[in-house]
C-alpha cells in the first residue's frame, strides 16, 4: 500500500543456492490520522497523532508540492504536522512567483485554531527554508521556532514558466524586493546546459556571486533580527545548488550584528550537498536531480555517504530542537 511496503531480501551462495525472505516496512505510524486539506483556501496534508505536542508547517523546496513522506515522520514522535503546498500541488498556482506571504500566515492561524498550540514552528528546505526565515521575520508572534535546511539568506525571485525570473513573494499585494532581477537572471541562466543527466548543471557558481553581492545583500536580505524565536540553520558544505553554507555566514553574521536575544544554531555538515532530506530517504542518486519546474538535470552535491550522514545528523538535531 501507500503507506506500507515490502521488502524481499534474497542471499544466494557460490554454488547457485539461496534463501529469501519478504519484510513488512511500515512507512507511517497506523496510529496517525492524515488528512487532505482543502479548506480555508490552503492545500496540503495534514498528520495528527493521538495526542499532540506541538502543531508544524513543513514547506517543500523549489519542486513544490507537499512532503508527505517528511510530515509523517514528524508526526510519529508526537507532532500536529502540515505538510502546506504553496505550487506545483492541485488547487495551487504551477509555479512559485508572487506568492503571497498572507497565504502561509492563514496557514498558521488555521492550524493554530485546530490545535490549540498558540504558535507553530515551520521547518522547510532550500527555498522552503527561506519562506521560513522570512515568515518567522514578518510574523513572529505567530512562530515558535525555525528549522531552515540548505537556507538561502535573501528573498529570492522564482521562475514564472516563462524562463524569466519575477518576484517570489508578496505582502499586502506588493512583491517584496529580491534577489533575481533580469540582470541576476541572466547570470544564472547563462550557467545552465540543455537537461543531460550525464552533465548536469553546477547553479553553484552562478549564485555564489549574488549571495555575496552587497547590492543585493541590501535590496533583499531577509530580516532575520526580527526574529524572536529559536532558530536552527542547516547546511551542506559541499552545496552545488546554492551556497547555503556561504548563506549561514551571512544569517549568523546578521544575527550577531544585531545582538540577537534568541537562540540559535548553525550546523555545517560536511560532505553534504543541497538535498539534506529525511532520515531512509535514498542517497544513492542524492548527488544530482532532474528538476520539474526548471526542467533542467542539477547537481545538488555531497556524496552518498556524506548525505545519508547529513540526513541522520539534520534529522537529529531538529527533534532535540
């Protein structure tokens, strides 16, 4: 079933004999109720564990869509989790452009009310991480903690489907400013090669002179010294997507810029790369993916090894957060 899989494990000897055996592999808690949401204008999946201890908005990366898998896994160790899809999900826009910051803010009171828990944490990955820096920095009595993997430190513009970069957020129906005007655009698709799986493209050096540039750096960093509650920055140091490693420095240094009162915890992990995902989840191609919305095959970096480590460590370090 969907949330249940089997797995048959076959020994076989030099002289051509061998043994098999099939294992259950449950994938989501039994206990936990999951529901689709389509309610309040919002789309995702909801997990609720008999009892919960605190209420969660997991945001996906830059493919879209809602992480099923990640929320469920949350759920089991006694989380209320909201897998939110903001593109690329039935009932949301295909991409990513203008969306507006108000959308995740109902996100929040809605399951605020559901719950019962007066704030939620949000925890995303790569441009799911920055949505939650920027949401803890634009409504931060409504957040209780951060958890931000391979992060980016400004505001960045997305894709529209036209090839064309535009702004990726809005507030009261005006985009914020951002890192990813025309000229930024033309840096990065420069760098980028018709799809090949056997060549794909290394958007590392492409951003990497845009996260440092001071312009830009003052035209769209988000305002992380807004932030009143905890927050945990997790990071590859071999990044090929984006350098979210470079983006940590820029977070911490803003945040000791402004003697920040709240916690906070930067974790570099080494030979990791961008797609620092869930504990179980495949590494064996972890390395480079083929991107739905940039259709574009891209080296996210890190080694097999080096992101299954990562994945345990990130995993980790949020439940003890």
């Amino acid at each position: 079933t969907d949330r249940a899989i089997k797995l048959t494990l076959t020994a076989t000897r030099a002289d051509g004999g061998s043994i098999e055996r099939t294992v259950k592999i449950d994938r989501f808690d039994p206990d936990l109720k999951e529901t689709e949401i389509t309610e309040a204008g919002l789309a995702g999946i909801l997990f609720e564990p008999s009892e919960s201890k605190g209420a969660v908005i997991l945001l996906s990366g830059s493919n879209g869509g809602a992480d099923r898998q990640h929320a469920a896994l949350l759920a089991r160790h006694g989380y209320t989790v909201l897998a939110l899809a903001y593109f690329n999900y039935p009932g949301r826009p295909d991409f990513q452009s203008l969306m507006p910051l108000e959308y995740f803010r109902d996100a929040m009171d809605w399951l605020s009310a559901r719950t019962g828990h007066a704030k939620v944490a949000v925890q995303g990955i790569s441009r799911g991480a920055e949505a939650a820096l920027l949401l803890a920095a634009t409504y931060p009595a409504r957040v209780g903690a951060v958890v931000s993997i391979a992060p980016s430190h400004l505001r960045f513009g997305a894709f529209d489907g036209n090839s064309q970069f535009a702004p990726g957020w809005t507030l009261n129906e005006e985009p914020l400013p951002y890192a990813g005007t025309l000229e930024d655009a033309q840096r990065l698709l420069s760098g980028m090669p018709p799809p090949d799986a056997s060549n794909p493209s290394p958007m590392r050096n492409q951003f990497l002179p845009v996260f440092n540039d001071p312009q830009v750096i003052e035209r769209a960093a988000i305002e992380v010294e807004n932030i009143v509650c905890p927050i945990l920055i997790v990071a590859g140091n071999d990044d090929q997507l984006w350098p979210s490693e470079v983006a940590s420095e820029h977070i911490e240094n803003r945040l000791k810029a402004n003697n920040h009162a709240a916690p906070y915890s930067i974790v570099l992990l080494d030979n990791a790369g961008h797609g620092i995902r869930h504990p179980g989840y495949p590494t064996t191609m972890s390395s480079r993916v083929f991107h739905p919305i940039m259709r574009a095959f891209m080296l996210l970096g890190g080694t097999s090894e080096g992101n299954a480590i990562a994945q345990k460590n990130a995993w980790e370090k949020t439940l003890a957060f």
